[in-house]
C-alpha cells in the first residue's frame, strides 16, 4: 500500500477512535469545564504575543514574605531557590501557565523562568536542544546546579527529550509533565504536520525515547486525565520506561488545556517541587 493510503487509512483510524471517545459522558463533562477554563485563557493570551513572561529575580530573604513563604525558605533554601522553567505546548504561550506561576509564588519559590517557541516549529530535537541552551544560562545566572522543569502537552515532550536523550538529566532535577503523549497520541494521526507526526505513537521520536536510557538522575511526575481529548487513549500520556524513575499522576475529569489552571494539579506541583528528596505518589 502507498505512504498516502496509510496517512489516509491512520487519518481515518484516528478520527474514528477520537469520537467514540468524545462521545463518552465523563468526556462531555470535562469538556464543559475545559471551555470555561479555555475561554479565561484567550483572553489572557494575547499578552503573551506581546511579550514574555518575566522572570522572577532571587530572593532568598524573609522581608516582606507571608507566613507561607517564609516557611518555605526557612525549611528548605534549596527547593525555595531551585529555579523552575515553564513550558507551554503547541500553539500557545506562557500565559497557560498564570495561575501556577502565581501559586509557586504563593508558596515562596522565587525563580521562576517561561521558556517559549514557536507555532512554526518542526523538530521537537532541535527545540530541545534550544531548551538546553536556554537552562544552562539560567543556571549560569542563578549560581544553581540543577533545575526544574514543567512541561504541558508538547512542552513536557521537549523538556523529557532534552532529559533523557541530550544529558539534561544533570541539570534538571524534576521534570513535571502535564498531558504530554509520551507514548504517542493516535489524534496525531488526523494531521500531516511534521511536529505533529513525531508524535504519532509509531514515530521514529517515540523509538528514540523508548531506547535505554541508563543512569538518568531526573525524577519525572507526569500528570494525565482521564478525559483528555488531545492523547488518545489517554493512558498515552503516562511514562513507561524501565531507566526512568517516573510517578504517573490520573486526574479525574479535567480536559487537556485545563491541566495547568486546574487547583488539584497545580497543589501537588507545588508539594512535589517543595519536597526534593520525596517521591511522589502514584494515582
């Protein structure tokens, strides 16, 4: 068979489990409550068109802190200091990340970096690679050896990438992922585009992150719903990798770009980057 009569049969294949999925009422539920979250977010999204998040400078004083804050620092200036790096999915910007940013500020760590592409992008290697750069200049500036990263959907993917197949696991301590299809997603399949078929379940980029990965340090908390209507089956969205030391965190009815505003999930980041030393627990 021809290389098009598969794109059109793995289109058609695709299309056809993504609406018997759409179609489930605890998907129905979820979407409901995605447009809510979905129409505060458009609004807030042309302000990161205009510029990017700023970053956060150091603090690492008690003046003028709550009682929150300081018990943070006071606890443990290393996970107060450590910075934090957010990066957003396809087609969006920094802006999914505002209410998580507000409560990691909340809670009393105070570097706190956006790392942002473009729509246009191609390669998630080559965005990679740019992501590294990116980490190690704010390591550079920040006098920290190591830092976290929080991924969303396609994010998360770059970010396990430049971990686990580009050394970065000797710089990022945890990596938090937040419906990203590490297995893949067959909702991939209804487009041709080249970012969008690496992340078909049977791409050459799943092959790689599939490959040994030995003596990677990062801990990885990957964060999937069981309503998510961009990884199909949702169950994609959890590592599975015997070199990885991976928590897989199911959320209950929260659809996938309500990841990143939703309470529970932005709760328990803020917990799992508190507690260096502690694994999180598996839902």
């Amino acid at each position: 068979m021809s290389t098009w009569q598969d794109e059109v049969r793995g289109a058609l294949d695709g299309l056809a489990y993504g609406a018997r999925s759409a179609l489930s009422p605890s998907v129905l539920q979820g979407a409901a409550v995605e447009i809510g979250w979905l129409t505060t977010h458009l609004a807030m999204y042309p302000l990161g068109l205009v510029r990017g998040a700023p970053d956060l400078p150091a603090r690492l004083n008690l003046a003028g802190l709550g009682p929150t804050q300081r018990g943070l620092l006071v606890s443990d200036v290393r996970a107060a200091g450590t910075p934090i790096l957010l990066a957003h999915g396809i087609i969006d910007n920094h802006t999914i990340f505002a209410l998580m940013r507000r409560q990691l500020i909340r809670r009393g760590f105070s570097r706190i970096h956006a790392f942002s592409y473009s729509p246009l992008t191609l390669d998630v290697r080559r965005t990679a690679e740019r992501m590294g750069r990116e980490i190690e200049a704010i390591c550079e500036a920040s006098g920290s050896d190591q830092i976290h990263v929080v991924g969303h959907s396609l994010g998360g993917l770059i970010a396990r990438y430049y971990v686990q197949r580009l050394g970065g696991d000797a710089r990022v301590h945890t990596c938090v992922t937040l419906g990203t299809p590490h297995q893949g997603t067959v909702a991939a399949k209804l487009l041709p585009w080249p970012l969008v078929k690496q992340v078909r379940p049977d791409s050459e980029l799943m092959a790689e992150l599939a490959e040994p990965a030995p003596d990677c340090d990062t801990r990885f908390v990957a964060f999937y719903s069981d309503v998510d209507q961009l990884i199909v089956p949702q169950r994609r969205a959890r590592i599975r990798h015997p070199d990885l030391t991976a928590s897989n965190v199911r959320v209950h009815g929260v659809g996938h770009l309500s990841l990143p505003f939703h309470g529970e999930v932005v709760h328990r980041i803020t917990g799992v980057l508190a507690h260096l030393d502690e694994e999180p627990k598996t839902a």
